[in-house]
C-alpha cells in the first residue's frame, strides 16, 4: 500500500477479491509464509539549489520517483510513519506521498518557516513569522492546522514565539495539547474548537507530553519566584487538579531552564536542570543537575562522577537505561539504570553527544562542534567498541532506521564552509560522501522515519564493511618522543588530562561477589597493611650498567641539511646493525642481507666519524673518546628513600692533548697586537673607544656592552658604549700586552680649568634658557592671536581687540617657561681638537694592570685561554650555572653549544650540584664541560649529558 512492504503470499484458498481482506489475511500468515523485503529509508536533503530525496545505501542515488524542486526550500519534514513529505519552497507549501511522489495537498502558504505532521498524518501544522500591519493591528493567526484528506483549515491560532510552536499529540491522535499563556490547553479527537480540559498554574514554562497512547501523562516545569524553588509536576490525563493529583514532583533551587525526556515506555522522565551561571566560578557554562522522576512516584538525583556541565542525556529504546555525557573535558560517559546506579562507564575522552541506535543495541559517543568529530561506536550488550572513525567539523549526526547506517554533516549557517553530508556504516566505513558545488550551501539533511519494528535487530559486525571510499578510523598514535629518547624503553608519559579507561560498574561484573559494608571496609584495611610492609621492604639496588651511548641530544648542527640528514641516516644504520647484534647473541640466525649489515659496521662508523669531524675542523686531531662514566645517586622523597638511579649518558672525557697554540689561533700573529685603553670602574675592566671594541672582536673576545639611553635604561638589543670585559679577557689582554690602564679623572681635585669649565656650561645654559624663554612667549602669543580671531570676526571688532589685548597681557605676566623643555645643543664634532678627551686620557695611559691571582682566578684562566686558542669564543654562563658559554663561532651567527664549569684537579664537587647543571644543560640543549687544568699545562675535559632516570 505504502510502497515499502511487499508480501508473497501462499495461499490453498481462493485469492481474497478486495485488498483489505488481503491485508489482513497476509498479516494473520505464519511468519514462515511471509517473505519481507527489506525497505530503504531515503534522505532528504534541503539546501541551496533545491530540494531532492536520496535512497539510501547501499545505492546512495536520486529517488527516481521524486522531481527535485530547484528552488531553495524553507523547511521540509517527513511524516511520523515515513509515508508523507512535505516541503515549502518559497511559493507554496506541497505535500506528496514518499514511495511514487505523487501529490497528496498544495497549501498556498509562502511565507511557512516550518510544518509538522500530527501522528496519523490526518492533520498539517504551520507556522510563520508573526507580524502586524495597518489592516490588521492585531496580526494574523500565524499558526494553521489543516486537513490534509480535505484540505480545509481546521483552526488558526495565535503562537506569537517559536518556543513550543507545534501542539503536541499523543500517538492514537485521541489528545492534544499546546501552551497559551501560562496554562495548558487539552483538545479531544483533534476538535481544536472546544478546549477540553485545562492545567492553569501560577507560570508553566515548559511541558512535555508522553509518548504511546492512553493513559496519556503530561510534565511540566514551573521556574521558582521570591524565593520559591523551581519545580517540576507528573500528571496523568485527565487528573489535573492540584498537587494531590501530581503522579511525581521534584523541586530544586538551582534551575534557570530545565530540558524534559521521556523514555520510550512513557515510565519516566529525565530532567536536566541548568542555571546560566555559576556562582562558584568553577564552570564558563554554568551550573547543571540531573533529576529522575517515575509515574509510580520515585524521585532521584542522578549522582554523577566528575564536577563540571552536562552535555548530553540520552534514553536507551529498551527504555530501561541511560547514557549521561559529563564533566569537564575530557568528558565521561556512563550509562545509567532506573535506579540511577551507574552500569558502565566509558571512561573519559573528547566527547559531547550520545546517540543510541534505533534498536538500541549500538550506541555512538561523538564530539562535534568545538571537538574534533571523533566518534567512539560501542556494541552495548557486550559493552565493547566498535569502532572509531572520525567527522570533523560535522555539525548534524542521525540514524538511519535500519540501525546499520548513519549520516554526518556539515550545514549552513552553522559552518559555511565544507559544506557537504556523508553515509557511514557503523563499523566506520563511508558508503557514500556529497559535497556542494562552490556557491552553494547544504541547509539540512534527513532521514525518513518508520514505524517501530520495521527493522529487526542485526548482529554486530566488528569487521569495517567493504566501501570505495575507505575508512576514516584514525591509527594508533603514540606521544612524540625526541629522537634521542627514541632508542630507550617508552616510559609513561605525563599528559595534561590522565585518560581514565572503561570499566563495568555492575556489581560482580569482575567476578568478585558483592560484599557489604563491612566487608569492604575490612578489605581495605588488609590491603593498606600489606601495602605498608611492601613499602617497608628494602628494593635491591639494580645491577650498574653502562647507559647505551647518544649523541642527539644537545648535538650541535652543521648548518648544512645535507650533512646532518647524512648524520642521522648513518646512526640509524648503526642502530639497526646493533639490534640485529643482539639478536644474533641470543641464538637467531640471520639472514644473507642482515650478516651484509653487520659487516659494514666499520664503514658506517668511519663515515660517521669523518662527517662529525667536519662539524669542528679546528677540533680535529685533539679529541679522544674515553670511558663512560655512570653516576647512580639517590634523592630523598617527602615520605620515603626511593632507590632511583640518575644516568648521565654518556659522560665522555674529552682529553684535549695539545696546548694552546698561539700559531693556530685565528686572533695571534707575529705583528704588535693593537692597545686598547681599559677604564677601570671598581675594578670592573670598561672600554670606551669604538676603535678598541673593534679590536678585541677581532680577536674573539665578546664582553658585554653596558651603555643605555637615559630615558630608556633597559632596552634591549640597543646596548651601546661601554663594553664589560670578563676578567679573563683582560688578563690574555695583559699578557698579550695589548691593553692600558686609563687613569681616573678626579671630578673633586678643585682644578682652576675644571671650575671655569664648569661656569662657563652653566652661563650657556642659562643664555640659552633665557632665549628660548622669548622664542615660546612668542610661539604662544602667535598661537593664542590666531584663535581668536578666527572665532570673532565680523562684528565686535572693537570689543574683539580689547579682549585680544588683554589676553596677550595677562600672558605676559603669568607665562614660564619650564627647565625640563629646555633644549640642549650636542656637539657632533670637535673643531680644533687634536684628541679628544678619550684619546688625550689614552695618551696617560698607565701600563701596568694588577689582576686576582688566587687558584679559582687561575683555573678559570687557564680554561679560557686554552679554549680560546683553540678557536672557540666564550661568554659569561652565570645564568646557566656555569663560568663560561663555548660559541664553536661569533656568538652572533652561532649558538652556545658547551657549558663550561671550571673545576681544579683536586677540588672535591657536590654531586647535586654535578646533578643540576647537567638537567639544566639538557633543558637548553647545551653539553655540560667538566673542565680541569692539569699539571703539564693542558685541560682536561668532561662532558655530561643528561639520559633519564632508572
């Protein structure tokens, strides 16, 4: 009849004459007698460029037998059994049946912004926009209700807001009801002339009518006032008078708006009460509560795990459980019984939607708008996933009725953008994807509903069903870990949100068997004492190994990507050579390929040697590998003394055989070296020339320049005159004989030419006050004749004048000009100087410099002079916990790769100490240098690096 049941009929009888006697003869057929094809639900799809029905999978094509309306379509709705559809286009509002599209009713309604069908499909509700004009002071009835057999107006009503627009129907169509004014109005047998029965309340702000047939219940919300709490009311039609006759009441204080489901069954209600803000501060969405009510009276808060809003509340279609999405993100999930015991909880995860299939037997945790689209599909009765695919930026998510597929899709105006819809089978595969052409935009899509039944219950498939189109199920991925941790066992690693896993919540889901209080309570006791005497056992320290060797953290770059790709290609050879090393030890044996592998051992260590050589030419020849060096320390705990082993990996001894040799360092040549006047400042070594900062850069020494602005003392970048040498650099300055002490200018001495050097400065700058005094009176008056005679002009010249003349007096007498104004003539050049004060206080130059000869002044010396012979360029690390940044360059093209910590032969170090400055080197990528001088003049060399813990 309808064009979705098709039936063959075997029969020994005479074939009934009429198609009633048919219907009812193949219903009353065994079930073995009847052969059901299985129907497919179609998809309506509203967008831009018209209107058209899809069939569903596994074609995913056009409904032949509907011609797509090209005009952009305001609304569309199918009927509640699937059978009617109906649309307004702009023009008219056209209702046509689903199976062949023929045309049922045409309603001559453009102005329709949206339409409902009542339950049997006997009545059409629409509804427009409410506005009032000139004829009409008072507007028209914008809510309709038409016969859609007849195709008469049954009754035109006032429904001035979109909240609650459509009255509600019970199933069997026998009561109706719609909210006017603060009251509940109930109808019979779609008779919208008599009001049949009425619930009047004090404010009823929201209702919700039950699902099924009779005996029909309604509930209602009515918000709290001066102090009165908010409250929600179970009812059973037609009992509606008063509290008394309440099935249910649940009231609560904390409620600005409260959501309102009813299961399947029509058993109970699920209500979400939401404030608009939270007081406590806690929650950017405000504060929500969930509250069970029962026909048979039982009320319930539904206690939920983790603090934060309620994003979702869904009912089960068995009608016995529901799923809550919660919490703060990562969000969790658990599914409910009716007596609010938690039953399964999903753990936590991006998620913010629950949607249970049509069957129940499949539910999908999602989450869509500001989530990534994940989708998490779980097998309900087995509680176990499915799968996992994944629809970014998909803003609509529904079932297909057969409970095998789902749409996701991306609509206007809630995204502009990818604007497009995708069919899913639920183990993830996608059957069939639409995008709109550029220009357009997709409105809505979908799906037509059925009866209940018409879909039995599949297995569940854990298999991705076969598509074109693939799976979007994400692979597996794993935190980052830097490539020189790559090589160590993967360790836990510390997330901002710790991921909590599903678990059965049922009680003996794990096996145990349910205890009572008590013997839980005792339980617990018996495991903290056998945890206190596992604690109290002293762990046998693990066995001293030698950390594997890694060159990748803090390893410095070579500044061409070829090489260091070269570099990293080569360890990883040799790391895979090691690997099958190890296997060959323990009894495997290899294949022709892999014994190849191990034999070019040697030549990949030589490449790798002559390419790490390349990075330090000046370095070559003078770096020894020595051996490696484990520290094992232990840390104290706040409680206990955990044996915990600390890895340096690997501490190698650099030994630096040669001497500092003055004939290969780039600053020492046989030509007399350029003087550079020193300022001492408190012993602190300054200098001032431009001349002499450009010697000692030419000769690696950086100091650090210490000159700012007056009005700017902390620019940063703009450092100018004078430059701070470290006290090493004026030492190898001393020895070099390169630098002189300027003497000091004594300010206080009395000099007769000071003085009148002075005198003469302050006799300038008071002429120049008092001339620049003149030049702003003048400024002023100027200013001042210029406004007022363009605001007067015309007539009152004279009155003008006199005001004007007053005016420029009264200035006279009361005008000032500032000191902090006054301007101040620099000098850029010297005429008639032959020096300038810092060449003639050059010319007094004193050569002796007396520097700090203690052993620490001395061992640092020692390191900077032979780490500047070799080339390298140093700075002060006092930020970095050491003596000295090594530069392999200019500090200002290269970084430090090296900090260096100066240390006599026979001084005794804390290990903390040791400890700290090797994670801090580790943290800013730097090598640590244990450097020592040594009796024969050389340096030996340390260097730490920081592995982990063990």
């Amino acid at each position: 009849n309808n064009g979705r049941l098709f039936a063959d009929v075997a029969l020994s009888d005479p074939p009934p004459q009429d198609l009633t006697h048919f219907r009812e003869t193949a219903l009353l057929l065994p079930a073995a007698h009847v052969n059901m094809a299985p129907p497919i639900p179609l998809l309506a799809v509203r967008a831009s460029d018209g209107t058209c029905l899809l069939g569903g999978p596994p074609t995913c094509e056009e409904h032949s037998a509907f011609k797509r309306d090209s005009r952009p379509s305001r609304c569309f709705t199918f009927s509640r059994d699937g059978t009617l559809f109906g649309w307004c286009n702009g023009h008219n509002v056209t209702v046509v049946k689903s199976s062949d599209g023929s045309i049922v009713s045409t309603f001559d309604l453009p102005k329709t912004s949206l339409l409902d069908f009542s339950p049997l499909s006997s009545v059409l509700v629409t509804w427009q926009l409410y506005s009032k004009t000139q004829d009409s002071p008072q507007g028209e009835p914008n809510l309709q209700l038409w016969d859609l057999q007849s195709g008469q107006l049954l009754k035109a009503l006032y429904q001035k807001k979109v909240d609650s627009w459509c009255p509600s129907w019970s199933d069997d169509e026998k009561i109706s009801v719609r909210s006017v004014n603060n009251e509940l109005h109930f109808y019979e047998n779609n008779d919208f002339n008599t009001i049949a029965n009425k619930l009047h309340m004090q404010k009823v702000s929201d209702f919700v009518l039950s699902p099924g047939g009779q005996p029909s219940k309604v509930v209602v919300y009515v918000p709290g006032s001066k102090g009165a709490p908010s409250f929600v009311r179970l009812y059973q039609y037609p009992v509606l008078g008063g509290a008394t006759a309440a099935l249910a009441n649940k009231s609560f204080f904390k409620a600005d708006k409260v959501t309102m489901q009813w299961n399947k069954k029509a058993s109970a209600v699920l209500v979400t009460a939401s404030t608009e803000v939270d007081k406590t501060g806690a929650s950017y969405y405000g504060e929500q509560t969930l509250h069970y009510l029962a026909v048979n009276g039982e009320t319930a808060l539904v206690q939920l795990q983790k603090g934060g809003p309620i994003y979702d509340v869904t009912w089960s279609p068995n009608s016995t459980e529901f799923c809550v999405v919660y919490g703060f993100m990562p969000a969790k999930a658990t599914v409910f019984n009716l007596k609010c015991d938690p039953v399964f909880d999903f753990g936590t995860g991006p998620r913010n939607a629950a949607y249970y299939s049509p069957q129940g037997h499949i539910l999908v945790l999602a989450g869509f708008g500001n989530l990534r689209g994940q989708m998490e599909v779980w097998d309900v009765k087995k509680y176990k996933q499915v799968s996992k695919p994944q629809a970014p930026d998909a803003t609509h998510f529904s079932w297909c009725p057969d409970g095998e597929h789902v749409v996701t899709a991306t609509c206007s105006p809630r995204l502009r953008v990818s604007n497009g819809y995708k069919i899913w089978h639920y183990t993830g595969s996608v059957l069939h994807k639409w995008d709109v052409t550029p220009g357009s935009e997709l409105w809505e899509v979908r799906w037509q509903p059925f009866p209940a039944g018409s879909f039995p219950e599949r297995a569940i498939k854990y298999q991705a069903a076969p598509s074109e189109l693939g799976t979007t199920q994400a692979a597996p991925t794993q935190a980052y870990r830097p490539p020189a941790l790559r090589h160590l066992p993967a360790t836990p690693s510390t997330k901002l949100h710790e991921e909590e896993p599903p678990q059965n919540m049922r009680p003996g889901a794990s096996g145990e068997k349910s205890l009572s209080k008590a013997a839980l309570k005792n339980q617990r006791k018996r495991e903290a004492k056998k945890a206190a005497k596992q604690e109290a056992k002293p762990e046998p320290a693990p066995p001293s190994e030698p950390a594997p060797v890694n060159n990748n953290q803090s390893e410095p770059s070579s500044g061409d990507p070829e090489t260091d790709k070269k570099i990293k290609n080569l360890k990883k050879k040799l790391k895979a050579i090691e690997e099958l090393k190890e296997q060959q030890a323990s009894g495997k044996v290899l294949q022709k390929n892999q014994l190849e592998k191990v034999q070019k051992e040697d030549q990949l260590l030589k490449e790798l040697e002559e390419l790490q050589i390349g990075l330090f030419p000046h370095l070559a020849g003078r770096l020894k590998r020595g051996r490696e060096v484990v520290l094992r320390v232990f840390y104290w705990d706040n409680i206990l003394f955990n044996c915990s082993s600390l890895i340096f990996c690997p501490p190698q001894i650099l030994v630096m055989d040669d001497p500092p040799c003055r004939e290969e360092s780039p600053d020492c040549n046989s030509s007399s070296p350029h003087v550079v006047g020193v300022s001492l400042c408190d012993s602190a070594p300054l200098l001032w020339r431009v001349e002499d900062l450009r010697s000692v850069r030419s000769q690696g020494l950086v100091g650090a320049l210490l000159g700012s602005l007056p009005r700017t003392p902390r620019q940063n970048g703009r450092l100018g005159r004078p430059l701070l040498l470290l006290p090493e650099e004026e030492r190898l300055l001393t020895e070099r004989l390169a630098a002189a002490v300027l003497p000091a200018s004594d300010q206080d001495r009395g000099d007769e030419e000071v003085r009148q050097q002075v005198e003469q400065h302050e006799e300038d700058q008071q002429r120049s006050y008092e001339e620049q005094s003149v030049l702003a009176l003048e400024d002023r008056k100027s200013a001042l004749l210029r406004a007022m005679t363009s605001s007067h002009s015309g007539s009152g010249a004279e009155a003008t004048d006199e005001a004007l003349q007053g005016r420029l007096e009264a200035l006279d007498r009361s005008f000032t000009f500032p000191r902090s104004a006054l301007a101040v003539q620099l000098s850029t050049a010297r005429a008639g100087l032959s020096h300038c004060p810092e060449a003639r206080a050059f010319l007094q130059a004193d050569w002796l410099m007396s520097g700090k000869n203690d052993l620490r002044s001395n061992t640092r010396y020692q390191v900077f002079r032979d780490l500047r012979g070799r080339g390298f360029y140093l700075t002060s690390a006092g930020k970095f916990g050491g003596d000295f940044l090594v530069y392999p360059g200019d500090p200002l093209r290269f970084h430090a790769h090296f900090i260096a910590v100066c240390l006599s032969l026979d001084e005794s170090v804390c290990l903390l100490d040791i400890l700290a400055v090797a994670r801090l080197g580790s943290n800013v990528k730097k090598t640590v240098l244990l450097c020592s001088p040594g009796p024969d003049g050389g340096v030996l060399y340390t260097s730490l690096q920081w592995s982990g813990m063990v």
